[in-house]
C-alpha cells in the first residue's frame, strides 16, 4: 500500500466517452488470469528537449523550442500496454519525492495501471532522465541510484518475490544476468516477450543472454541482432535468432520491422510508416507494446507487425516516452484519415492496415471501455489521453477576489495562493 503521499496529480482534460477497447476479447475465457501482462524495471522522470536544431555544442547554450516531463524507463513500456487495452502490473520502486508522487499518480490513477506490486522507498530519490531530440535521433543524460532491494525479493520458488499468474510478461534482457522470475515465469505459462539494450563489454555472446531459453519472442533493433548473430543483414541475422527463440522480430528504422516464426516457419517484413518526428523517446517500447498486444489477440504475424509499427509512428509525432503512446482512439481516428483519403499515395496504407475494420467497431460506434478491471482502469478510461507537461506541479491562478465598490480589486495573499489544490487542467506546450 502506497502512503504518505501529497497530491500531485497529472494535468488531466474534462471526461470524455471511454475511449479505450479489449483487444483480447475475442480470446478471454473463464479462469483466465486477471492480469495480462506483467513487468518490472525502473521508472524514472523524463524531461524532454525537442526543436533542438543540432547536439549541444561545448561551451555554448542551446535552446530547445519545446519541453516536455512524462514519467519514464519501465513506465514507457507500462503505458503503452495499458493504452492498447491491456490489463497491466508494474512491479517498481518509486522515489520518495515528487517526482516519485507524479509518476505514481500518472500511473495508476491517470493510466490505470495496477501498482499493488509497486512500492515507495522512503529516502530514496527518482532517477531522471533528460532526452535532446534532434535530428530525427534523441541523447539522453541519466542519474540516479540503485533502489534498495526489496524486503521480499526472489528466492528461486514460486514466491514470494514470483509475478502472479499472467498472460504474459515483457523483460528487459541484460547481457551476463539472469533473471530469476522470468524462468517462475514461463514456468506458470506466461508467454515472455523480451528486448535487449547495448552491450557494453563488446562481446555480444548469445550465451550472455541465457534467459532466451524462457522466451517466446525476442525484439532486438537491426544493430544488436545482426551483432549477436555475427551477420550483415537483418533479415539473415532474424532467421539465424529463430534458432534460439520461437519467434524473432528485428526492428529496421525507418525501413519497418521483420520477423521469423520459428515454430510455423512463416516470415513476414513490413514496411515503416513515415511521419515527421516529434521525439523518438520510447518509440521502441510502443513497438514492443503493439507487436505483445496483436500476438495475445491472435492476429496474423504481419498484422502484428504492422500494429506494432503504427503505434510506433504515432508515438514519436508526441513529446516523452510515456505518455506520448498511443490509445485506441488515436489508432481509429488515423484509420479513418486513411480511409477517406482515396488516392495513390494511401492505397498501400489501405490494403496493409485493412485488418484493423476487423479489430475497430464501426464508424459512429462507441469504442466503450477497455474491458479492464478495477476503478483506477476505468476512471483512466474515462479521461483524455495524458501527454508530457513542461513541469510538474503546477497550481491554478486564484480567482481575483471581488473589488470593494470603486476600489481596485483585492490582493490574495501569498499563503492563500499557496494552499490551492494541485492543478487539474491541461498545460499547453509550446
């Protein structure tokens, strides 16, 4: 149970009609387990630089033309699935401090995510990340400190410390060590999904990453997978992946993403979605997000391909990581842009996404609820989408008290301004 915490809620917009879907209605049965994905990892408070015109230059200073804060890490990869209708438990520590606050509330009460694994560390401070997108690429500076371990940790059983029963759980390999939950994972029937960053020893050993051995997918970008396979293509360095996991899925930038299904021996690459990047921050979280969502729904492997690059593209063109993911409406409301726009140009558009008129209702139908459980879920869905804030904690300007008769209006005094609640209205960024 989370206590002691002051009121610093996400900027949040008037109720609108739920904008979410349950992607994996068709599939849910009786006795299926509450919670559709699982994942762990460190949440940190992203601060956004972007209109940069070139790197910072030593020496000088550079201005960005807009800045966003949106709670990031593991919270990219949370949001994103809670976004796509996706019934999803972090298990994460916070910080001890507003930011910790403001990416809590995010979380749970602004995306219905479920924290009951999560826990605040009191004295501990909030990792923070600062990104600088230009040039179609973002850097990012990082501090922050390992989180004490918790009072329960995994101890090689099924608890404590185990996740609960799920559909699925999504990992972030690290080269050299291994993952005790993820093996009480698999053994429980939960299908892992896992990516992988850079290996920072240079080695690039496959056998690094023993834990591929509990894993059903495998999403590394086109670099890391053509380095672990020692290949020069991606499509080659895929086949030669689907060696060691059931399905390997290579991500290639601006040209799309491919993938190899080891267990059927199909293949299948689609093409990117081009737009004009806002920020890259945690696009490939999103990807990730959409390729676990079509693969628990069932979709065929290019459709899952083609979800997982749409809800990527439409990500970037928002600031942050987090909260710049994608909701159902969104996905509609594009789908509807590409329908009514018969040309040419959209014709391939039209023939590739033509799966989701299967997936979305009908026009003038109501999305309705995602269909997930509990209060935080539903009241997330009853509100606009979040999206990154210049800072956090703002409050709202007072009311001007009434002017006595022929007077100038009443000053409110500082201490009074200060006692406002925090400020629940949308911020405008610029």
């Amino acid at each position: 149970m989370n206590t002691g915490r002051r009121d610093v809620q996400p900027p949040a917009g008037p109720a609108t009609e739920p904008p979410g879907l349950d992607p994996l209605a068709a599939v849910r049965r009786a006795g299926d387990p509450p919670t559709d994905v699982y994942l762990t990892g460190t949440v940190f408070l992203d601060i956004i630089f972007t209109g940069l015109d070139s790197a910072p230059v030593r020496g000088t200073e550079s201005w960005a033309r807009g800045m966003g804060s949106s709670p990031g890490g593991v919270a990219n990869m949370a949001t994103a699935l809670a976004r796509l209708g996706l019934r999803t438990s972090l298990a994460a520590a916070f910080g001890d401090d507003m930011y910790g606050e403001y990416c809590w509330e995010a979380l749970e009460r602004g995306e219905g995510i479920d924290l009951e694994l999560s826990r605040t560390v009191p004295g501990w401070h909030s990792p923070v990340t600062v990104s600088m997108a230009y040039e179609g690429e973002r850097t990012m500076v990082s501090h922050g400190h390992e989180a004490p371990a918790p009072e329960h940790a995994f101890d090689g059983g099924h608890a404590p410390g185990c996740p609960p029963p799920t559909r699925a759980c999504v990992a972030s390999l690290v080269p050299g060590r291994r993952e005790g939950w993820l093996g009480c994972a698999a053994g429980r029937g939960s299908r892992i999904f896992a990516d992988v960053g850079w290996d920072d020893t240079g080695r690039w050993d496959p056998a690094d990453l023993a834990d591929l051995e509990h894993c059903e997918a495998f999403l590394p970008n086109a670099e890391e997978a053509m380095r672990y396979t020692r290949t020069d293509c991606p499509r080659a360095a895929a086949r030669k992946l689907a060696d060691l996991v059931p399905l390997a899925v290579v991500t290639l930038g601006s040209e799309g993403a491919c993938a190899v299904d080891a267990r059927t021996g199909e293949s299948a690459e689609v093409p990117a979605i081009v737009v004009e990047a806002l920020d890259p921050t945690g696009a490939g979280d999103v990807f990730v997000a959409g390729f676990v969502t079509g693969t628990l729904a069932d979709w065929p492997l290019a459709d899952r391909l083609s979800f997982a690059g749409l809800s990527a593209a439409l990500s970037v063109q928002e600031f942050g990581g987090s909260l710049s993911a994608p909701g159902w409406a969104e996905i509609a409301a594009w789908w509807r842009r590409v329908r009514a726009c018969d040309t040419g140009a959209t014709a391939g558009l039209r023939r590739q996404y033509g799966f989701l008129d299967a997936v979305l209702p009908a026009p003038g139908v109501s999305l309705g609820s995602t269909g997930a459980a509990g209060p935080a879920r539903a009241a997330a869905a009853a509100s606009p989408l979040a999206r990154a804030v210049p800072t956090i904690g703002f409050r709202p300007r007072p009311e001007p008290a009434a002017a006595p008769a022929g007077g100038a209006p009443a000053v409110v005094p500082a201490a009074a301004r200060k006692s406002r609640p925090a400020c629940q209205c949308p911020v405008v960024l610029w």
